[in-house]
C-alpha cells in the first residue's frame, strides 16, 4: 500500500505536485488547481493544530468508512464535499501566488511526514483517532486522489 511512511511514494508525489500548472485541466469537481493546492495545505495544517476543520466523526465513519477509504482498492470517490473551512470557495485559504502555494504545499508535506513518529496529530473530521501508518496512508491517499483530479 502507498503511503507518506514509504520515502519513494513522497517523492514521487511531490514530483507530480512540481507537474501541476495553473492550467492543469479538471477532470472532476469545482476546484481549480491552485484552490486544490490551498486545500491540500489547509488539510496538512489542520493536523498540527494550525487550521481548524468541524468535525463529522461518528461510529460509522470512524469504523467502516475510515477502513474502506484506507485500505480499500478503489478510488476514492469524486464529488465528496468537504468541510467549509477547507473549502476554498467558503472558508479555505484563498489561493494567493501560484508557486509560493505549491512551496509551501511541498514543505507542509516534508513537515507533515518528518513530524509522524512524535506528532500527536488531533483526530480527523471524519475518520477520528489514526495511528502514524493511518495518518500518512491518508496523507498520500488525500495528495494523490486530488492530483489525478488534475491528470497530475
């Protein structure tokens, strides 16, 4: 299984961040690539405290749904809506310089990598409590759904 706790898969998907152009044509959803970077940063800021997000945990989506989204081998589903506060349309970082963002994506996700093994990440909006292989399954899952969303 890809994840963030894999050197080879990190890098790989900073290499397909470093392909992404302002341009990139959307395959799905309402994003544009520069709100999907801005949302991909606020998500990785939410796990160090820095951004919040609502939460929407239950039994179900800690359980079942947590399972299924990190260990099933299918896609993640299109059209999921995500919580306004990273929704970059409602309460999302607003997309400011193009190639600033992508830096400062790039760095959250070597942060957000190098930090697993202390951190004490707070629990997800949906999926709650994650254990280090769970928090970076997710984090390359999250980075890699929303660069295919671009043919990235």
């Amino acid at each position: 299984m890809k994840s963030f706790l894999n050197q080879a898969d990190k890098k790989k998907i900073l290499e397909r961040l470093s392909d992404l152009r302002p341009d990139s044509s959307r395959r799905w959803g309402r994003m544009t690539p520069h709100q999907m970077i801005c949302h991909l940063g606020d998500s990785f800021k939410f796990t160090f405290g820095e951004k919040e997000i609502s939460s929407v945990s239950n039994p179900i989506t800690r359980t079942v749904v947590k399972w299924i989204a990190l260990y099933a081998p299918t896609p993640w589903p299109r059209g999921v809506k995500t919580r306004p506060e990273v929704d970059q349309e409602i309460g999302g970082t607003p997309p400011d310089d193009f190639e600033r963002d992508r830096r400062r994506l790039a760095a959250l996700i070597e942060r957000f990598t190098a930090a697993a093994k202390d951190a004490e990440f707070r629990p997800h909006p949906f999926f709650g409590d994650m254990s280090e292989a769970q928090w970076m399954r997710w984090g390359y899952l999250h980075c890699d759904h929303h660069l295919k969303q671009f043919g990235a």
